[in-house]
C-alpha cells in the first residue's frame, strides 16, 4: 500500500497550489496526464522517512505544465487552471481524499480573492502611470536638450552665413581671401559640437543613421581641422570661402528645421528647403572640400608636415599626400552612402506627408 503525504490546497482564479508536507524530499516526479495530477517523492513524512505519492483527479480542465518547487519544509506546487474561473472543490469526485486539507496559510474565499485580483490591477495601473510620467518628464528633457543643441548651431551657423553675404557685399572679392580669419573660431566651435549628432543617432535621441552622421562629421572635421587648420598656407585660399558658405547654407535651414520638430511642428516651405536644397549643395560641396583637399597636396608634399618616416636603410618617408589621394576616394564612397541617404530621407518624407494629406 503507497503511502499517501498531506496535502493542503487552495486557489485563485487562475491557478490551484497544492502544498505538501515532505521534508527534504527528493527524486520529485510531479505531472499532469489527462487532468489527474501524479505525484511521488522519496522524503520524510507523517510516516518517517519512505516514497509517498498520490494523485489527484481534478474537477475541470488543467493545464499540462506543472510548477514546483521544493524546500527543505515542504513541496510547493501550482497548476494552471484551463479556464479563469472559480471551482466549488478541487477533486472531480465529491468526497475529498482523506490526505487532502484547505491551506489556510493561503485560503481565500472567491470575493477575497476579486478583491486580490482588483488590487494587483490598481497595482498594475499605478505602476504604469508612474512609467507613464517618467517617460514624459523624459521625452521634455531629452526635447528641451535638443530644442537647446538645435539653436546654438542654428545661431552659430546663421553668424557664420549672415557674415559671410555682409562681407561679400561690401568687401566682394576681397572677402573670399581672409574667411579663415573671420570665420573659422565659429566654425570650429560649430564643428566640434556636431559630433554630438555622431552620439544621438549612436544612442538613439533621433532617428537618423550611425553611418551618415559619421561620415558627416569626420569627413567635414578633416577638412577643417588638417587642410584648412594645419596649413597656415590654405588660409588666405577662396576655397575655404566655398567650403564654409557652402556648409553653413544647408545649416541655417537644417537645424530650424528640427526645432520645429521638437515640438512636433512643421513650416511646409522649411520643410521642403531641407530635403531639396541638399540636391544642389552636397556635390557642390564635395567638389569644393576635394579642390581644397588637391590644393593642399603639393604643401604637405613641400612641408612634410604628418608624413610618416620609414627605417633609415629605406632613407626616406611617406608623404601624407598619399593619405590624401585615399581620402578623395573615401570622399566620393561618402558621397554616395549621403546622397542615397538623403535621397531617401526625401522620398519618406514626402511619401509620408502625401499620405497623411489624403
Ligand atoms: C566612417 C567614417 C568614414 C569617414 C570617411 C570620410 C568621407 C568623407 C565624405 C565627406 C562627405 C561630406 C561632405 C559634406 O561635408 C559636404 C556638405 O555638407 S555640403 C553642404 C550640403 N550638405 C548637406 O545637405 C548635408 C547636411 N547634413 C545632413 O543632412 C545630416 O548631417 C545627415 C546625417 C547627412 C542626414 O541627416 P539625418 O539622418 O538626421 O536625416 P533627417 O534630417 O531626415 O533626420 C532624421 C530624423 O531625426 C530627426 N533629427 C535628426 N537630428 C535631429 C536634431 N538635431 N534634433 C531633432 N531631431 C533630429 C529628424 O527630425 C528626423 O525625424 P523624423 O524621422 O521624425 O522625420
């Protein structure tokens, strides 16, 4: 004859816990088959130490998967129920097994345990407003950090360009000459603060990709800071005229642009400026960056300034204009990866507009 453990149980609307009153036991098989729950364990019971095991035939549909758990006091088990709801008894069979007990460590009556299940969803629901209100302080944090970012560039940009057109006028051709000095402290400080683009699309702050924003950044900072900032010689060069206005035009559009963005705004001719204007300024810009980056060549070759020196038996060195010439190649696969980019960004743009206007 098995020996049969006690076993105390209760339930909720979901789930049926059976606990059972084995002390270390061991070598637990526990499973449902056919709605009947089979259990043995070697462990010590009422009667000593031996294998106690019993079954249980439930008083509606069960899940198959069965949890447990033991401890050095007692097995705890839980089995899901097949459908919410509240049973009059546990076993399919009116008269209760004799081993079977309520556990009143555990035991709510059907009301008790609504009320637990309408506590757990005010729990819920207080949960996710307090998310709710941290997202939001959140997104107002991460729009004012933005809002912020998006005007300092806008105001440095629109310096730059505004400065530029004035001197132009009054200065004409003279001007193109003496932009580095005028211009390029701002410029730097604009540069230098654009990686901050690099981390947001890196971070997720906006949506825009890893991959054009580097290529962005790099490649504008290695024109400004190695062959206009390096090279007192390309300093008083019209080139650096064309690169610095050509930059700044698209700027002084791009970046009110996003302000307006940040509170979920658009200005549709602002809008239209930004993903059109870069059709004519980007090949124009690359094509001035790549006139000052061949400019530049014949100096490094004369100055050897970042050239790298080879072991002496060899007797001579690496001209940088040799990173130069990979760098106009470079320069063009970016031109590329941008255009298709912002090409696309275009069409999204549009596309997504036309649909909301229908
Ligand atoms: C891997 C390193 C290799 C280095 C190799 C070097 C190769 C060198 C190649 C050099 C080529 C560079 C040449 C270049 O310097 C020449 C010029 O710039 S000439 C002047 C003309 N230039 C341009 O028109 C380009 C201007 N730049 C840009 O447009 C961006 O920098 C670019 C990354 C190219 C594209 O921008 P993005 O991916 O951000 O697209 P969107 O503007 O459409 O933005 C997408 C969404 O994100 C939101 N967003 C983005 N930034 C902000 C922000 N600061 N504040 C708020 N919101 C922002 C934006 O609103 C969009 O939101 P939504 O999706 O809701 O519409």
């Amino acid at each position: 004859m098995p020996l049969t453990p006690l076993v105390y149980w209760a339930q909720r609307h979901e789930d049926i816990y059976l606990r059972v009153e084995l002390t270390d036991a061991q070598d637990i098989d526990v499973h449902v088959h056919e709605n009947i729950l089979q259990f043995k364990a070697q462990g010590h019971g009422a009667k000593g130490q031996n294998e106690y095991e019993f079954s249980l035939e439930f008083l509606s549909p069960v899940k198959p998967e069965v949890i447990h758990r033991s401890t050095q006091r007692q097995v705890s088990i839980t089995v899901k129920k097949g459908q919410h709801g509240w049973w009059e008894r546990l076993t399919l069979k009116e008269r209760k097994p004799v081993f079977l007990a309520p556990d009143f460590d555990r035991w709510l009556d059907e009301s008790d345990a609504e009320m637990e299940i309408r506590e757990k969803e005010e729990k819920k629901n207080r949960l996710k407003a307090s998310r709710h209100k941290e997202e939001e302080g959140f997104i107002s944090l991460k729009t004012a950090f933005l809002f912020v970012y998006n005007l300092v560039q806008f105001l440095g940009f629109s310096w730059i360009f505004i400065n530029m057109t004035v001197r132009l006028f009054i200065f004409g051709q003279d001007s193109l000459y003496d932009t580095f000095h005028t211009i390029s402290d701002v410029m730097f400080f604009c540069q230098i603060l654009a990686a901050v683009e690099v981390l947001n699309a890196a971070f997720g702050v906006v949506h825009s990709g890893v991959i054009p924003s580097l290529i962005q950044v790099v490649g504008r900072n290695f024109v400004l800071f190695i062959i206009f900032g390096s090279l007192e010689e390309m300093h008083n060069r019209p080139v650096v005229f064309f690169v610095f206005y050509l930059w700044s035009a698209i700027e002084i559009v791009r970046y009110p642009f996003y302000m307006l963005g940040c509170f979920n705004t658009e200005w549709k001719t602002l809008t239209w400026l930004r993903y059109t204007i870069w059709i004519p300024l980007y090949p124009l810009g690359v094509l001035a960056e790549a006139v000052a980056v061949i400019q530049s060549i014949p100096i490094f070759d004369e100055t050897k300034l970042f050239s790298i020196p080879l072991p002496k038996a060899l007797g001579t060195s690496i001209s940088f204009s040799f990173v130069l010439y990979i760098y106009l190649v470079l320069m063009f696969l970016g031109l590329l990866i941008n255009f298709r980019h912002l090409y696309k960004q275009r069409k999204r743009r549009f596309r997504t507009k036309k649909r909301k206007a229908n």
